[in-house]
C-alpha cells in the first residue's frame, strides 16, 4: 500500500451514498469507484478491506454484489494530511461558505502542484486562504480540487472545503451537471454565426502531450457562438461545453478553422498576430458556471470578470479590424 492508499484512523464521520436507480449490479468496488471517480478503484478497496464501508451496519465486502437501492455508509478512503505547504498569495474569491470556496483564477497559474511546478499554484494559496481547511479526499498534492483549469486559461474554479463537498462535487462534474460557458478571442471567421462541434476527442498520435480529433477519440461537444467581429481577422467567441475532454474547446475550435489566439500549441497564426496585436497567453476564459450546491442543494451561478490581459488584447483588436457586435448569436443548448 502507498501513502496516498492510506486510511487514518481520524476520518471524518460517514457519508451515506445509495446506488442509483439505473446501474448494473456489480462489485462493490467497481460501484464505488465508478461513482467517485477520483477516488481510485484501490483506494475503494482499502476502505472496503478495513470494513469501513457498511451496508445496514454490516462491513461490506469488496466482491460483494451491490444493486441499484442499496444504501452504504462509508467512511472516506481519504490520504494522510497534505505536505503542501501554504503560501500567502492574494486570490479573487467569488464564494466562499463552510464547504466550498470559488475563485476567480489568474492566468498564469498552476491549479495544484506536479512535476517541475513551484510553490505558487492555486492549492498552495487556497491553503493559507483557508488555514489548511480543504477537503482531504482530493489526495496530497490535490486537497479540494474537483475539476482544473489549464495553467493559461483563467476564469472560475470551485474548490471543496469538506469531505462531503467535494464527493458531491466530484459526482456532479463526473456527470456533466455543472453548466460551464466560456469566452476567447480566436484567429479567423467563421461562415455561421454559432454551431456545435462533436468531434471525438483523443491523444494525438504523434505527440502524447497533445490532443487531437480522432475517430477513435471519446465523444465531446462544443456549442460555439459569434459575440464579436474584429473585421474578418478575429472574433470574440462564447463556447459551451458538454464534456470535459483535456483541451477540448482548443482542440474543437482549431478543428473548426477558428485557433484561439495565443494558442501556439494548436494553432498557427498569421503574422499580423505579432507585435502589439501577439497574444500574451492562450486567450481562453471560463466566465460563468451554473452549479448545485454539493451541500444545500440551492442552485448557485457565478461569473468572472474578463483579466486585464484579456480585456487589453481585446482593445487592441478592435482599434486595429474595427468591431461589428454580433446580437442574434445564440449558444444551443
């Protein structure tokens, strides 16, 4: 067993989670695993192993069968306290309450620390924020964190305080709940004012740090509308997402001709786009979101200010092409 398997002894007090109407009888295990997805299956097991998961006061077995109705109570399969350490770095908080707190990432930042990050990601700062108070479950080096932002996409992200929470919320993102919208300045025109893309969505096959629309790929949609024209150089574009594929509206959107701006992973951009009118970063932010509260169950909505990078690129454009506002562009939903 590893540390991040681990149980202590502390844990919280147990959560009850009833298997939904709908799933096939299976292992406990594999019922676990596939409803709190980040949680892995070992993890699961250890607390089912220990007998910390109980079906009407009895331990459960890991093999044993469980159907749709069946009601457990469990104590989390949670890792020892974080090693991150906490750093006093100023946030944007949106919401904040004894369960979760929603911030306005900057650009720039790393969501929680990994290979070759520093000491400045946004676990490091939620910790001061909140005096170490996140969610344990998320792991060591992930304490809260139920869904990221890439390190230049800036915007709306919700992190959990409790335990509680974040299974709620882990759940609630795994199923595609939350209604997540977001805007970016893209390099081109389109020939329709709004559309949806379903291109699968797969790694790409010569470059595993990439990905790529492939016909092997797992489904993902993209709803995609025209707020604003910069002449027929540019465009400020709303995107909606479905699915939650790694890098999905910048592999959707270069796919449909239309690369984000800044984006020199996927994109290749004229050499108009250099000078005052270069992107500082790939210009991709997540403005608004529609969530339930994991705990009360009262519908929550919040927005994020466009960054000043953002809002200064944006200027430049339309000093440059001219600006055509685009009124009857709808997002389908």
């Amino acid at each position: 067993m590893n540390d991040e398997d681990s149980i202590p002894d502390d844990a919280d007090a147990p959560v009850v989670f009833t298997v939904p109407e709908g799933t096939e009888p299976d292992r406990a295990d594999k019922i676990l695993a596939a409803n709190f997805p980040e949680l892995s299956r070992s993890r699961w097991q250890t607390a089912l192993d220990e007998g910390r998961v109980t079906l009407a006061g009895a331990p459960v077995d890991k093999k044993r069968t469980l159907r749709p109705g069946d009601t457990l109570e469990f104590l989390l399969p949670r890792p020892p306290p974080t090693t991150v350490s906490a750093v006093a770095i100023p946030l944007d908080i949106l919401f904040e309450d004894e369960h979760l707190v929603v911030v306005n990432k900057r650009p720039g930042m790393v969501v929680h620390p990994g290979a070759g990050t520093g000491e400045d990601t946004l676990v490091h700062a939620l910790l001061h924020h909140t005096k170490g108070k996140l969610a344990p479950a998320g792991g060591v080096l992930r304490p809260g964190i139920v869904h990221r932002l890439d390190k230049e996409t800036s915007g709306i992200v919700v992190c959990a305080k409790t335990d509680e929470a974040y299974l709620a919320l882990i759940r609630a993102f795994a199923e595609r709940e939350p209604d997540k919208r977001y805007v970016a300045l893209c390099a081109g025109l389109p020939g329709l004012l709004s559309g949806i893309c379903r291109e699968p969505i797969d790694r790409h096959p010569n470059n595993r740090v990439k990905m790529a629309v492939r016909d092997t790929g797992k489904p993902a949609r993209t709803d995609w509308a025209v707020d604003e024209r910069f002449g027929n150089k540019a465009v400020l574009m709303r995107c909606k997402i479905h699915t939650g594929r790694t890098h999905q509206i910048r592999v959707h959107l270069t796919h449909l001709g239309m690369p984000i701006l800044g984006d020199h992973t996927y994109g290749k951009f004229p050499d108009l786009f250099c000078g005052e009118l270069a992107a500082p970063r790939v210009m991709l932010h997540a403005a608004s979101l529609k969530i339930t509260h994991p705990v009360t169950g009262a519908p929550m909505e919040f927005e994020a200010p466009l960054p000043d990078d953002f809002l200064a690129l944006l200027g430049r454009l339309r000093t440059a092409f001219g600006s055509s506002p685009v009124r009857k562009a709808h997002l389908q939903v």
